[in-house]
C-alpha cells in the first residue's frame, strides 16, 4: 500500500516543501500506522538531507502524512531506534 508524505523543512535559510507517495508494508501499518509513516517519512528526509549537502541549517519542521496525521515527532525519534 502508499502513502501520502507532506514534509516541510528548512535549508539554506528556505523554507521548503515536499510531497511524495511512499510503499509501506500492509501488515506493519495496520500494526503501528503512525511509525510506520514516520519510518518511511525519516528514510526520505534522509535523501532530501543528502542533496543538500548537510546544510548546517537544515531542520524538520513539520512532518504529516494521509493529508492531516501530524508524525513529526515521531519522525525525529526514528533515529535512535533505527
């Protein structure tokens, strides 16, 4: 199944957004919909972070999936268990 991702970040002194549908398994989204977003939202910030070549700046500064789930932070707890 997909998932629509909204992030909205700021890098090089922009505020910037991106939008995107990502492939989460069935099974682990029926289990924990909420991480299961912020894992697949996280692994794509990562991405974005890497085309901006690790802006000193760069922040997370909201994170909402399926239009209106706000996930941000449990996106910025994916890291340490990851």
């Amino acid at each position: 199944m997909n998932i629509n991702i909204k992030v909205y970040l700021h890098a090089k002194g922009t505020n910037f957004l991106q939008s995107g549908s990502f492939p989460v398994t069935t099974s682990d989204y029926k289990k924990d919909p909420d991480w299961t977003a912020a894992v697949a939202a996280y692994e794509w910030i990562e991405q974005i972070k890497i085309n901006f070549a690790a802006s000193k700046d760069f922040r997370i500064d909201q994170v909402v999936y399926n239009d209106d789930i706000d996930i941000t932070e449990l996106v910025k707890k994916v890291k340490p268990i990851l």
